[in-house]
C-alpha cells in the first residue's frame, strides 16, 4: 500500500481477511481487553517484551539494561505525545485563521477519518504505555471508573 491516506471503511476491505481472523480469535471477549491483548501481541512482534520495566531478566534469564528499559518508555510517551500532535494537526484551532466551511474537521469525512486514525494511534501507545508499566485492562477499567466517579464529583461541588 503506498502512503496515500486510505479511508478506514476502505482499509476494511483491504485487511478483510485479517479482521475477520482478530474477530474470531477475540470472539466473546471484552473489546477492551481484547485490545490490550492485541497490543501485547504487536509488542512481542516488535521484540519489546511488556515485561521489560518491571524485570532485570528476560524471558531467557539475561539480564535487560536499565538503560534500555526506561528509553523503550520514554519512546512510548513521546509516541503519544506526536499522536496528539498529529491530531491537533487535524483540528481548526487556530483561532485567528478563517477556514473554510468544506475544511473544518466536523464537515470533512476525510478530516474525520483521520481524527479517528490518530486516536487509535494514541491508543496503541497508551495500551502500551499501560503494559510496560504493569497494567492489565482490568487495572486500566477500574482506574478509569475511580476517575469517572471523581470527575463527576467535582462537577456537583463545582470543580
């Protein structure tokens, strides 16, 4: 595929077959975790054990350099930090430009597509974030729903 943007309903039927493979194998499964397990797969793939900041030792016994442990993290969060770039890239924000009607992003499918596109980056990243610190979906779940009360919260006090 060369790298001219593809829109999401087309890269379906591209990577059908494949899809409908994750589907089956992730078949009753909570999406989100479902997710997290994808990403410990593409992980693996890519030679970053998830397991790496929390032990000194591969799988294999040899000892990982802590050096290579905390740069493998710091590489994670500047990922997520250029996909929310990449994304404020996508959005009118500047305040002082007069875009046109058919450019702004909640008018313009391709601008859409792409919105969504960063967002399942970050979201990559951020599982992987999550992983390398130790994090399971269900740490992931329940931290989020502590934080949704909290959030809540706030707004009847008036945070």
């Amino acid at each position: 595929m060369d790298n001219k943007k593809v829109e999401v309903k087309d890269r379906y039927e591209i990577y059908k077959k494949e899809i409908e493979n994750l589907k089956e194998n992730t078949k009753g499964m909570d999406q989100f975790y479902s997710q997290f397990l994808m990403m410990k797969a593409l992980m693996k793939k890519l030679g970053h054990n998830p397991t790496w900041l929390l032990n000194s030792h591969d799988e294999a016994g040899n000892p990982i350099e802590l050096e290579k442990r905390k740069f493998l993290l710091r590489q994670t969060i500047d990922a997520i930090f250029e996909e929310n770039v990449e994304m404020l890239r996508e959005l009118d924000w500047k305040h002082w430009k007069k875009y046109k009607t058919e450019d702004l992003w909640y008018m313009n499918e391709e601008k859409k597509e792409n919105l969504l596109d960063e967002i399942v980056d970050m979201l990559h990243f951020i599982y992987q974030f999550a992983i390398l610190l130790g994090y399971d979906s269900d740490d992931v779940h329940m931290a989020f729903m502590v934080k949704h009360i909290e959030n809540f919260g706030r707004q009847d006090r008036g945070y």
